[in-house]
C-alpha cells in the first residue's frame, strides 16, 4: 500500500467539506441563481441525490475490495487492459478538474484583489504548499483541514449573521412559480459538486473506521447540503432577481456589510475564507490525482512524482481555458454532464460489473454436477 496514514471518521468529514464546497463559495450562486432564479436555494437539496448516491457507490465498491482505490479495484473488476484504461480516465479527469479549479482560484484573486500580481505567481505560490502538503501524506492533509475547517464555519456563521438584517424573504417569493423545471436546472449545476464525492474512493481504504464508512460518507454529505443552501440563499435574501448577473454574489453581499466604523470592507475575511477551503480542495484533488498515478504505474511510493505532477497541474490551469467568463460558461454548461458521466456513470458500472461476476460465480458453484 503507498499510503501508510490512517484518518479518522470526523477527519475526513472535515477534508470533504471544504473539498466539496470551497469553490461553490464563488461561482456557484451566481450560476444556480442564472437557471433557478428564487429557487437557486432549493436545487442544491434536489442535487444532493447525487452526493448520497456516489458515497452509497463508493462504499459497496470499497467493502468488496478493501484496502484498494478505484484505479486498483477496476482491474479487478473488467479485467487488466480495460481496468488500466477506466483508471487513466480518472486520473486525466481528476488533471483537468483541478487545473480548473486552481484556475478559478487565480482568476478569483486576481480580479478581486490582487490586481497587478501575475496570474502564474498566484496559482504556482498555491501549488507548491498544496504539493508540500500531499508530500507529507493523507494525514497531513486531514489535519490542515481541521484547522482550516474551524475557522471557515466559525467565519461564514459571524459574517453571514451581520448581514440578516438587510435579508428579505420576499426576494424568495413566489416559490417555484414556473413549476420545478428551473430548480431541477439548477440541480444540474449543484450535481458536478456533489459528484466529487468519488473522491472517498481514494480516502476509505486509509480510513481507521473502514466498517463505518457510509456513516462518515453521509455525514459530510449532510454537512455540504445546508451549506450549499447558506451560499444560495444569502445573495438571493439581499438582491433576488439579479443575483444570476453578479459574478462574485457573496463578495458582493460581504461588501454590503458596513457597521459603524468596526465592521466595514470585510470581503478580506471571504478571500480568507475561500483560500483556506481551496487550498484542502486543491491538495485532496492533487492527492487523488498523485496516488492514481503511482498506482496506475505500479511504483513504490508516490512522492517522487508530486512535484513533476504540480508542473502539469501547473500547465493544464493555465491552459485549459481563456478567460473568467469562459470558465463560468464550462461551469454552468459542460461540467456537469461531464463531471458526472466520470464520477457517477463510471462507478455505476463497475458496481454493476462486480455485482453480475459474483453473481456469476454464486451460480457456478451451485450448479449441479
């Protein structure tokens, strides 16, 4: 095994959420708001399906074959040449992924915030902590997500609570008055998110509960499915209609906040915020896409190839798209039946598979002489 760490239940609970929800704080009620209009609020709820979905499958699939990830156990299930080729897809999806994302994390920065800094010196500084912390294994990951964990919920409560006076629930209504056509269209969107819970296919088999993993899988879950809501609802709560046309809508809502001369300008604490959870996003994508490759290359130990692999990651966010609105246009169109074909058709199928050759062989052993 290359990975030698063990995480507990709750540690991965904490490493999943910022990985699920970091860059949803940005882009995602903007793009939800766009097809669900007042009812962005509720397509994350209807999207979650598909988070209970993927932990259901990665836990049937790691309880026949524990000790394994997903680029192993599918060379147990459809055979060498065509397991060989179901993990290379992966592990190209999972390159693409976060090159996306740690392009969505440049993009964020340096329009907001960091104007005159080079778009390469923001995304490199945040590859090389990413890659010295995969480096140093699943257990470093987990613990910087503790840590970053208790400050993004204690953050996102306090200033979420300073704007509830300017809410207005009356942004919300009428609730769904086109019927549920443009909630499940918002879903489609929320759904590319949930999907990354395919990610618990490279975390299970180090999990010191092994036999508990579909508690822990449904609670990080339940944890991403209120957030999720918080992110839509705040904006909508504060500009309803035309939440769909701002690009950032929470840093938009953080500005709005001005109390006295103390609480003022605080979109310092949503960058705060957002770099913090991207950072445990990028490097349990990072680690995913590290450990995949070693193994799907059958080395030793993955260590040698993280930095190398940070070049590409390095190469691809840079390269895979133009510009910010053409990201948000992959985002709000493309990834989601993307993200999904690879993350929830993929493992469908190989649970399915498993489960006709055990079946298979149930009926080979009893047939009759």
């Amino acid at each position: 095994m290359l990975e030698k760490g063990q995480i507990s239940g709750w540690q991965m609970v904490l490493m999943m959420h910022p990985t699920i929800m970091a860059s949803g704080l940005i882009l995602m009620p903007s793009i939800t708001a766009l097809y669900a209009k007042q009812d962005a609020w509720i397509a994350p709820i209807i999207a979650s399906a598909i988070g209970y979905l993927n932990v259901l499958l990665v836990y049937q699939l790691n309880k026949r074959y524990p000790g394994m990830t997903i680029v192993e156990y599918s060379q147990r299930i459809v055979g060498r040449i065509p397991g060989k080729i179901v993990g290379l897809i992966l592990i190209f999806f999972y390159v693409h992924a976060n090159g996306t994302i740690i392009r969505e994390y440049g993009e964020f920065i340096h329009s907001s915030f960091l104007f005159h800094t080079p778009m390469a010196a923001i995304i490199g500084s945040m590859l090389v902590v990413c890659a010295f912390a995969v480096r140093g294994g699943l257990e470093v990951i987990a613990r910087c997500a503790q840590l970053v964990e208790m400050f993004l919920f204690i953050s996102l409560v306090a200033t979420f609570s300073l704007l509830i006076p300017d809410f207005s629930l009356s942004n919300l209504l009428p609730v769904m008055e086109h019927g549920p056509a443009p909630s499940l269209k918002g879903a489609v969107v929320s759904s590319s998110f949930y999907s990354y819970f395919l990610l618990l296919a490279f975390v299970l088999p180090h999990l010191s509960e092994g036999n508990k993993g579909m508690k822990w899988g449904l609670y990080a879950v339940h944890l991403a499915v209120p957030t999720f809501v918080m992110l839509d609802l705040v904006p909508l709560l504060l500009y309803g209609g035309i939440t769909g046309s701002l690009t950032y809508p929470l840093i938009s809502a953080i500005r709005y906040i001005s109390i006295g001369e103390m609480f003022d300008h605080l979109e310092a604490v949503v960058m705060a915020i957002y770099v913090g959870g991207v950072f445990i996003k990028i490097s349990v994508f990072f680690y995913a896409v590290v450990l995949g490759a070693a193994q799907w290359l059958g080395m030793s130990d993955y260590r040698p190839i993280v930095f190398p692999l940070a070049l590409l990651l390095f190469s691809v966010s840079l390269w895979s798209v133009g510009s910010l609105q053409e990201l948000s246009r992959y985002f709000a169109t493309t990834r989601p039946f993307y993200a999904l074909t690879v993350q929830t058709l993929i493992p469908v199928l190989l649970l399915a598979v498993a489960l006709l050759r055990r079946q298979s062989r149930t009926s080979a052993v009893r047939a009759p002489p």
